[in-house]
C-alpha cells in the first residue's frame, strides 16, 4: 500500500480530551475517530489491527474445538424476559421498539439467544459437549465511558458458550477455552494472568477473568510474581486431554482481583518479594454458570437413562475491541505504537527518502515487488513529506520493521533497516535486507 493513495489522517498534537495513552496513540495514528460518546469508527489503519487480534482470537477459539456462527445485534425482549432479565439488567441494556410497538434490544451478551438455539437445535447427551462462539458487536449503556476503546459503549466481543451434560464435564468445555485463552493472548504479544473473579451479573460459581497488567488499567489485581513467568501451552496442546494438570500450574498460585482479594491469605502464600500488587486490564472473561439459564429457558436434552435434563453451561468473553488498546498499553514508547508483529496493520514500513528520484523510485518499486511476493503486508511512503516528517511517522504508526530508501546508500547498492522495538539500524544490501526481513517477520508470525 502507498501511503500517497491510502487514508492515514495522523495528528501531530496529542488530543486533550485522551486520557491515557493508548486512547492519545489512537487517536493520533488514525485508527479510530470518535462518532459519540463511547462509539467509534474504525479508520484504515485500526481496521487492520481489529482484524489482525479477530483472526488470532478465531484461529484459537477453532483450535480448541469451539464452532463459529453469527448471532443478530438485536435481540427480542421475550426471549430476555424467558431468563429473567430483561427486567434485572438495567439502564446498561439499549432498548428499542419496532414499528409495530414490539420490544427489542441491542444485545450487550448473547446467553439467551444462544439456549434457545442450542434448545430448539439439540435433543440428545449425544450431541454433547458442544462450544459455539461469535464475534459480535454488542452494546451497553456505559455510565462512564471513557478511555476510548478500553471502555466502549459499543465494542467488539467474541463470546463462546459450552454446552454439557454433566458439571464434569463443563468443567473440561471450561478448561479448554481456559487454555485458549492463554494461547491467545500470548500470540497477540500480551502476558496475560488468569485471577479468580467475581462473576457479576451473569452468576454462576466459577470465573476467571485475564489480566494484562498496566498501570492505567481499571482492576486491581494482586498475584503471586511466578505466574507472570508461567510458559503458556504450545500449539501442540491436545485439546481432548485431561488439561486439569495444566490449568493448576496457572491456578495454584494466588491471583486474585479486587473483588475476591483476602489480604490475609495473600500474606500468608505469597512471599514478600514475590507479591505484585498492581493496576490491571481486564481482557478476557469466563464462567461457569451451570443451569442459570437452561433451567428457566428449558434447554433440556435426553441423557443415556432416557430422562430429561437442563444441561450445564458456560460463557466465555474475550474484548477484541479492547485488546487494540491493551496491546499499545503494554508495547509502546515516548514516539508511538510498537506493534508486535501478529497484529501489526503492516509488517513493515518503506520510507523513499528521495521520491521522484529515478534511482530511489527503483529500488523502492522493486523492494515492494519482493515483499508482496514474500506475501509481506507493507506500507510505502512515496510522499514527497521531509526526511523528519516520515521518520516521525513511521515511529508513531509503530510497523516492526522500516526500510529506509536514500540515495546516498543506494550508491553502494544498500539500504538502511531499522527495528522499531529495539530501534536497531543496519545497512544492508538491498537482497540481503529482504531475505533478512522476511525471514524475521515470518519467524515472529509463528510466536506461541
Ligand atoms: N464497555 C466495554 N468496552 C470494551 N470492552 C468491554 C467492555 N465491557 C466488557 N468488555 C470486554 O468484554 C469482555 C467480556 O465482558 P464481561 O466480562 O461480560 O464484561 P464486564 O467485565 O464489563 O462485566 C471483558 O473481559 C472485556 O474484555
Ligand atoms: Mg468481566
């Protein structure tokens, strides 16, 4: 992509009204514009990136087992009332009418259009267990929206719910997306801390909520140090295992948020130096409700004795529209984004030094040609901006890796490649470079 033909509106002063700086970094690389209060649009740029963690996010929910469909934004208040809550969930809930006076809602969570799916879908412990998930826009009513897409009123969401027969083996559908959840995470750069959790409006008796720290998160956590170092389990991971083994590892240490915090167990087992007690962002969410919504909702099925029984359920929240933000919170520096590879909107970003010039033109064009052999996502700067103006950029909008084109190097038949994390320069033969790059960018797409 040239920028000279691409939608990149970057500001150069960082807006007042963005709190921290995720929300300013956003706002300033383009990749979002406020519509209203707590609703955004996505711009080129943010586009990509949302697409980039949905794609990393669907690819693990696959992996584990779970099956993708797409439920409707609106939903009809009588399935709501068939639950019970239409009435409980309050002011967050967006309620409508139709034209012909009928109920609706924007859907902030699917629990109920999901049992009366799987009810009417469903007869046999036979078709046990089973995970659908989407990834959906919902909507709720935020008192206090604020820090951008941290906290939305409309937001992206990927949520899954298990189906069982049994609370044993809902236990396992937990596990798994537990797993899930880890392997996600860590692929979209984020060290991420399961912490016992309470579990709000949806009930239930067990949750785990995911935590990234940061210190402009909303939560405070308190963990035991260990877990931050914890290996997450690889691609190889059996999913049809026993993976109870595997979830202790993350939950035999304390962790904890502020909700179900014990300050006098947390003294009691963890080790002075190895308490962290800190600000968190929470990115993931899952719980174990059993038959909250089966029971009243009748989504029964016939189990191997021929009776009938309200099978056991979980829910399972991930915030891709959230993430965006989490990710610059935990990889960014005093000049701007630094976008782990997997999410990046561009691998790498080509800076023509010389735009116009016959020789940098070249070699420029002849680099993008290998790139998008190489299957490569790049953006090229062929602007005709000062040398300052595309360093500063390039640094703001964060790509992991910049090609940096001018016509001194070029004498020598080299060009110059910088690492954004690190900020390393080499100087290069123009092939050596390319082969360097891809294979680096390549290698990194494969993390976790
Ligand atoms: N207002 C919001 N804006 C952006 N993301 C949100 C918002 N509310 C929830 N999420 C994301 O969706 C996930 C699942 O939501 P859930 O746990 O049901 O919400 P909450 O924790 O607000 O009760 C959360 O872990 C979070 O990552
Ligand atoms: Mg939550």
């Amino acid at each position: 992509m040239r920028i000279s033909r691409y939608f990149l509106p970057v500001l150069r002063e960082t807006p007042k009204e963005a709190e921290i700086v995720s929300h300013q970094l956003m706002l300033r690389t383009g990749m979002v514009k406020q519509a209203s209060a707590g609703i955004y649009s996505w711009l080129p740029l943010g586009f990509r990136v949302l697409k980039k963690i949905e794609q990393v996010v669907r690819e693990e929910q696959n992996r584990s087992g779970a099956i993708e469909v797409l439920m409707p934004t609106i939903q009809s208040a009588d399935l709501w009332r068939q639950s019970g809550r239409y009435d409980d969930y309050g002011k967050e809930m967006l309620r409508l009418k139709d034209r012909h006076e009928r109920d609706m809602l924007y859907g902030p969570t699917n629990e109920e259009l999901i049992t009366e799916i799987f009810r009417d879908g469903v007869k046999s412990y036979k078709d046990l267990p089973r995970n659908l998930y989407h990834i959906q826009w919902k909507f709720r009513d935020e008192v206090r929206p604020r820090f951008g897409v941290m906290r939305g009123r409309e937001f992206l969401m990927k949520d899954a719910y298990s189906f069982d027969l049994t609370a044993d083996a809902a236990r396992q559908s937990y596990n798994r997306m537990f797993v899930a959840y880890l392997r996600t995470f860590a692929r979209l750069g984020l060290k991420s801390i399961p912490m016992a959790a309470d579990t709000g409006p949806i009930g239930g008796d067990l949750s785990h909520e995911f935590i990234i720290l940061a210190d402009t998160g909303e939560s405070q956590v308190y963990c035991h140090a260990d877990l931050v170092q914890t290996t997450v389990p690889g691609a190889d991971t059996d999913f049809d295992a026993d993976l109870s083994p595997l979830i202790a590892r993350f939950t035999s240490d304390y962790a904890a948020t502020d909700e179900k915090h014990d300050a006098a167990r947390f003294e009691k087992e963890v080790p002075v130096d190895k308490r962290i007690s800190a600000r968190g962002i929470e990115v993931g969410h899952i719980f174990f409700f059993g038959t909250k919504y089966s029971d009243p909702m009748n989504c029964r099925v016939q189990g191997p004795d021929g009776k009938m029984v309200a099978v056991q359920m979980g829910s399972y929240g991930i915030g891709v529209s959230r993430l965006a933000g989490a990710i610059i919170e935990a990889s960014h520096d005093k000049d701007g984004c630094i976008w782990p590879v997997p999410v990046a909107p561009f691998e790498l970003g080509l800076i023509n030094l010389k735009a116009g010039d016959k020789e940098t033109d070249g070699a420029c064009d002849t680099l993008c040609e290998r790139f998008a052999n190489a299957g490569i996502d790049y953006l090229y700067d062929d602007t005709d901006e000062r040398a300052g103006g595309k360093f500063a950029t390039m640094d703001l909008i964060g790509l992991p890796y910049q090609v940096i084109v001018g016509p001194k190097s070029l004498k020598n038949g080299e060009i110059e490649i910088k690492e954004r994390r690190t900020g390393m320069r080499q100087t290069l033969p123009l092939e050596g470079a390319v082969s360097q790059l891809v294979g680096a960018i390549r290698s990194a797409r494969q993390l976790a």
